[in-house]
C-alpha cells in the first residue's frame, strides 16, 4: 500500500483534481449560456477525431484536425463576453475592497429606494436601478444621460415616469449619487431566466454578469420587485424583503436573513 504513495503519485492525484476542479468551474461559468452549447460541439468535434483516427478514417481524421487548428481562434471571437466576464470576476475577487461610501449615505440610499419602490411597484412603473458596487460600471455610465445628483425617491420617481425622456434605460447610481438615466446595460443570455420575464429583467441579470453591481426592476407589467446580483435573480419581494437585503449589502451590521423562497439561482429556483 505504502509503494503507491509516493510523491509522483501525489502530484499526479493533485494534477487530476486541479483539472477537475477547472472543468467543474467552467461548466458551471457557461451553464444556462450559449457558451455551453458550443461547448458541447467542441467535445464532439473532439470525440469524433479520436473516433476517426482509431479506425484508420484519414479524411475525417485530417478535416477534424483543421477544425481543432483553427478553434481556438473561433472560441476567442466567440466567447468574447463570456472570456471577458470571467477575467472581471477573477480580478474582483483578488482586489482588495475599497471604503464603504458614508453610512449616512447609505441610509439615505436605502430610503431613497424604499420610498420610489412603494411607489413604482403600487402604480406599475417600470424601473431598472443599477448600484455600482466594487467594479467600475464607467463604460455602462457612458451610455446614460449624465445626471450627477443627488439620491432622493422623488427623483428616481420623475425618471420612471411613463413618456419622459428618461424613462427608457437604467439610472445607474455611483459613489453615493445618481450618475446617468437612460443607460444601456448588456443583455443576458441566460436560458434559466424565467420566458416571462422581459428586457429589463434580461439587462438586469446581464450587468450583474458582467459585474458585482445589484439591480433592482420594477415591473411595469405586475408592479413585482425583483433584485439581481452575481448572476443571481431575486423576485417577489415585498418591503420587508427587499429593506433586509439593502441592510445586509449596505449597512456594516448584518440584518435579518432574506427568505430563501424569494431566490432563483442559475440551477433553477429555490423551493
């Protein structure tokens, strides 16, 4: 028994489980995206070549390999955005996190919301409200109509409202003020993202794809009030809900858990 642990053997073990790991990782990444069913086409590119040169298939075995040549190039373009994505969260999570803004900043944030959420979502008035967090969102913030002003509920309100100029796009909020209105956030791709569910919703799981900024939609179909962060859609949420969640991401002292019945996750949702 002794004679298999050496230290070759050991490296070969911790060489498997590091492959492992990275395939379980990727996998889970692309899961839901289009990324996954390319993904799938690779594989088979590949079992078919393995296929063909085992049985001695010289033609198939030759166009398979150009195809193996030239896929790592197809795969860049391809996976442009996912490849991207995957490179911001890398670098989120080996950055060290910057300041929380003023407490009395985060307060009035959270009442801001609290009091523009009661409205839209009472009346139906569609809202995407996107919070930078660590990762910057200046390439999202240049799309918007610049605003730089100060967080009320009146404001996020008047923006929202039906017919106005702004209404259209998300209000990103920055560094503790309202930056721009009327911005353009990525579109996800996510299969698991509900089919009723509209472009706001999309856009809202996209940007929090492409970065640790949370969403908050109002929809203008339900008045329903959902939030999003890392990949994840939180719906249903009522006041007590969604006050508990800004506390916990806002406010230093952690409040009361959020219900796990609220949360739908990339896997399906929680019951």
């Amino acid at each position: 028994m002794l004679s298999y642990l050496t230290t070759n053997n050991l490296m070969h073990a911790v060489d498997i489980i590091i492959i492992w790991f990275l395939l379980y990782k990727i996998i889970q990444f692309v899961e839901g995206t289009r990324a996954l069913q390319i993904l799938l086409g690779v594989g088979t590119v590949i079992l078919v070549k393995v296929v063909s040169w085992y049985l001695g298939l010289i033609t198939l075995s030759w166009l398979m390999d150009q195809l193996i040549t030239w896929a790592p190039i197809a795969l860049v373009v391809i996976f442009q955005q996912e490849i991207r994505r995957g490179l911001e969260t890398v670098g989120r999570r080996l950055t060290i996190r910057r300041a929380r803004i003023d407490n009395a900043l985060e307060h009035q944030l959270i009442k801001s919301l609290d009091d523009a959420l009661q409205y839209m979502s009472k009346r139906r008035i569609g809202a995407l409200i996107t919070i930078q967090r660590d990762a910057q969102l200046d390439e999202y913030i240049k799309t918007g109509i610049k605003l730089d002003a100060n967080i009320t509920g009146q404001l996020l309100i008047n923006t929202f409202i039906p017919n106005t100029p702004l209404h259209d796009g998300a209000v990103i909020i920055s560094k503790g003020r309202v930056a721009v209105a009327a911005a353009y956030l990525p579109l996800s791709e996510s299969t698991r993202i509900p089919k009723e569910l509209g472009t706001r919703h999309r856009a809202a799981v996209g940007i929090s794809e492409a970065s640790d900024a949370i969403t908050v939609v109002v929809s203008e179909e339900t008045g329903e009030i959902s939030i999003t962060q890392n990949g994840d859609l939180l719906r249903h949420m009522d006041q007590e809900s969604y006050l508990n969640f800004f506390d916990r991401q806002f406010l230093p002292v952690p409040a009361t858990s959020v219900d796990k019945n609220h949360w739908w996750r990339k896997g399906g949702r929680l019951q």
